[in-house]
C-alpha cells in the first residue's frame, strides 16, 4: 500500500465514520431546532409582542385604537409572577 | 414607558415561512403554536391574552405592569423574559374578576416547568390554554 492507501484507510475511513454517527446524533437538532432554548442562555432577540388574531377579539375595534394610541388605557390589578 | 416595542399583529399570515429563525427567536412553526393558542383562547375566554417575548427591565414586575397599561381592561398579558429567567402574568380590572390570583399562579407554575425544561413555546401555549379554561367561557 502506498502512503496514501494508507492514509485513508486508517484515517480517511475513522474519520467517515465518526461524521456519520454525529450527524445521526446531532444533525436532527442542528437542522430542526436552530433556536432551541436554554435556560440560563442568553436570549439576544429582539423583544416580541404577539396579540390575537383580530376575529377572535370581541370588540376589537375599540382595543386596536388603544394599542396604536399607546397611551395609558388600564391599571394592572393582579397576576402572578415566577422565575426558574 | 416602553412604546418602542412594536405589536405583531397577525406576524404568522405575513411573516415569513420556511424553518429560518425570524428577528424574534421563533421559527414559523413556533409563531403558528402560539398564533392558535393566542386566538383560540382569547376567543374562548372573550379575555384579550398577549404574550410579550423579550427583556424586561428590572424591576421586572413594574415593566410587565407598564407594558399592560397599553392594552384593556379585560386584557391579560403573559410577559416572558427568557433571559432574566423571569415571567410575569398580569390582569387587568375586568379580566382579574375572571382570573383569580390562585389561578394566574396555578399557570405560572406550569409555565415555569416548561421554561426550566427548555420548552418556550410550549410553556406559554400550556399557559395560555390554563388561563383560558380557568376563566371559563364567555
């Protein structure tokens, strides 16, 4: 066998394997979960505010005009809060 | 306080599609779970529920409050800090009369095992679908 039969038989070979067997661990994650979420990582996207679909508000009308007023509507009166 | 966050109103019909990653941190498939959660439980409840994905600046709890102050009464907002490990539920005037405290916390803890987990969307949609059926139907 010259240097280069050589070569790849015992490295070329190995290292076909190995990247084998870490996309079949690794690649699922790598294509289908590009964002997942950590804790304890930081999140550096920016901040999102979803709302409902119009429709399935009642009296949407009114509540679309004081969204894009932006002023002070309401008073916060209770909740919950939590950290993990 | 805080009119620099944009609203995203039907960001799921208009947004984009595909598996890429948007500027918000959700892929297209994430954006439709929480869209069909947001509006089948507002829909159900007649509460208007929103999810605020983002930083809160401390104190955490004042930011939830002055970001609700934008919306209505009978509105309930879920605001996630997934950075600062923080999440806050608040209620408005007519909204806390259908959503007790007990209630709210009841949906914070669900939403907190989701969080600790990992699972973002999953914990707020658990959430929202908990705030819905503890406030009943219209």
């Amino acid at each position: 066998m010259t240097i280069v039969q050589t070569v790849l038989v015992f490295v070329g070979i190995p290292a076909a394997i190995v990247a084998v067997i870490a996309f079949a661990v690794y690649g699922k994650s790598i294509l289908h979960q590009p964002n997942r979420y950590r804790p304890g990582k930081p999140w550096s996207y920016e901040p999102a505010w979803f709302v409902p679909h119009p429709d399935a508000v009642v009296h949407q009308t009114s509540e679309h005009k004081q969204l894009e007023a932006n002023t002070i509507t309401t008073t916060a009166v209770g909740g919950a809060s939590g950290e993990w | 306080m805080s009119g620099e966050v944009k609203l995203q109103r039907n960001l799921v019909q208009y947004g984009p599609v595909g598996r890429d990653v948007t500027e918000h941190g959700f892929t297209a498939r994430q954006l439709a779970r929480l869209d069909e959660a947001l509006t089948l439980s507002s829909r159900e409840s007649g509460l208007v529920f929103s999810v605020y994905v983002g930083e809160l600046r401390p104190p955490t709890r004042a930011h939830a409050e002055a970001l609700f102050e934008k919306l209505t009464d009978d509105s309930v907002l879920v605001a996630v800090a997934p950075g600062q490990r923080v999440l806050h539920i608040v209620t408005g005037p007519d909204s806390a009369k259908r959503l007790p405290n007990r209630a709210c916390a009841l949906a914070a803890l669900a939403m907190r095992a989701a969080f600790a987990n990992g699972d973002l969307v999953g914990g707020i949609v658990t959430g929202l679908r908990m705030l819905a059926d503890s406030a009943g139907r219209i």
